[in-house]
C-alpha cells in the first residue's frame, strides 16, 4: 500500500475482490481491500496466471503482517472490515446484518482504522451525551439532517466495539513505544553528552512507513517474487 503502488496493482486489487465465494465476508466487494490485509482469500480459479503466482508465492513464503510496534500511521491504514489481525469470529459477527453495522458502511463509508478511529471519537464530543439515545449535541444534529444517520449514539457505539475487535499492538489507541521512545533516546543523549568513548544504542523498535513495512517472509525469499508482492500490497 502506498503512493508508489505500480498502476497494475491496483487492477489486482479489484481482480482479487471479485473473484471470491459466494459467500465472502465483507460481502461488498469495495471493502475487500487486500487479501493480505484482510481474513478474505480469493478463489483462483478466474484469475490471471499472474496473479495466481503472487498468491503462491506468498503462501510459499509465509508471508505475514508481522512488526515489533508498527506506528499509529501504519495502523491506521489497515482496512477495519475484516481486519487480519482481529479477533475473526467477533469482527465478522460484527459485520453481519445490523442497522448500525450498515450505517457504517453505507451512510458513514468508514473503511480504515483511522476512519473508525476518528468517528468514535465523536462520543467524547463537548455536549454529546452518551446515556440518551437521543442526544441533541450539535454533533448528533449534523449526523441526523445532513448525512443521513438516524442514531448516532449507536454507530458510535458500534464503531468503538470494532475497534476493540483488535489486539493491542494493533489498536492506535493506547500507548505505543513512539508515545516515550524519543524522549528515552534524548535523555541518553545528554547523559553522555560530550563522551567520545560511549556510542548511544538506538532502542527504538517503532516501525514506521506503509503497510507494505511491516509485512514479513519466513524461509528463503527470492527477490523477484517478494518484490512483485510488495509492490501490489
């Protein structure tokens, strides 16, 4: 993922979403944003020999999202529906028929992370209140008259238990290694400012980038397959 994604893999990108089951969660193609990203595979049987290629190299190469503390950007870029590294059973009974979980999608068009990140956020909004059902916060008021939403107490509420779907390391929410990490690296600096014999360790594990950063190979790679995988994912 990323501005620096070749053009075909972007005619990848809707190849893989339209050839699934029948029955594939998200249901809606445009939520299917990346196999790798998401618990969703494609079937290969109408896909291009391509394609089908990268799919076996990945799966030769075992390859994974796999990072000590990936950076809130990063984080935040990974698709919501269907997360790779939420809990699968909860997140995908989340996604089912509900009149919330369809607002989401279809009135609100949240797709990332980030999206459902930063609409959660507007429970905490100054006025909103989060006991009614039917608060008259100049949040809500936009909600219900301009975009459309009948309750949005609930898709908040809804958004927020998406959210929880995800382990800590991959919820932008807490605290994280970047939140202290330069600050640790400044005090070692001027605790030994002025030492020529003393070399400071850089103890900073936040990986920091695009998607494709934090997406790992075991076993021996060759570089023409891995390559052709990074660039689509």
């Amino acid at each position: 993922m990323g501005p620096d994604r070749p053009w075909w893999a972007y005619i990848a990108d809707d190849l893989f979403a339209r050839c699934v089951a029948r029955k594939c969660v998200p249901s809606e193609a445009r939520l299917r944003i990346n196999p790798f990203l998401q618990n969703w595979k494609p079937t290969k049987t109408n896909l291009p020999d391509e394609l089908k290629s990268i799919l076996a190299a990945a799966k030769h190469y075992g390859l994974r999202l796999e990072a000590l503390a990936p950076a809130r950007t990063i984080l935040r870029q990974m698709p919501m529906w269907d997360h790779a590294q939420a809990d699968k059973t909860k997140i995908r009974t989340l996604g089912g028929c509900s009149a919330a979980t369809a607002c989401l999608k279809n009135t609100h068009r949240l797709v990332t992370v980030g999206d459902f990140e930063r609409f959660a956020m507007g429970a905490s909004e100054p006025g909103h209140d989060q006991i009614s059902g039917t608060c008259e916060c100049d949040q809500c008021t936009y909600m219900r008259l301009d975009i459309g939403c009948a309750t949005p107490s609930e898709c908040y509420a809804r958004a927020t238990v998406f959210l929880n779907t995800l382990p800590p390391k991959w919820d932008p929410r807490g605290e994280r290694p970047e939140d202290y990490e330069a600050a640790g690296m400044q005090e070692a600096r001027l605790l030994f400012e002025g030492r020529e014999d003393v070399e400071i360790f850089d103890r900073r594990v936040t990986m920091t980038g695009t998607i494709s950063d934090v997406l790992r190979t075991s076993g021996k790679t060759s570089w023409q397959d891995f390559d052709e995988i990074l660039y689509f994912s």
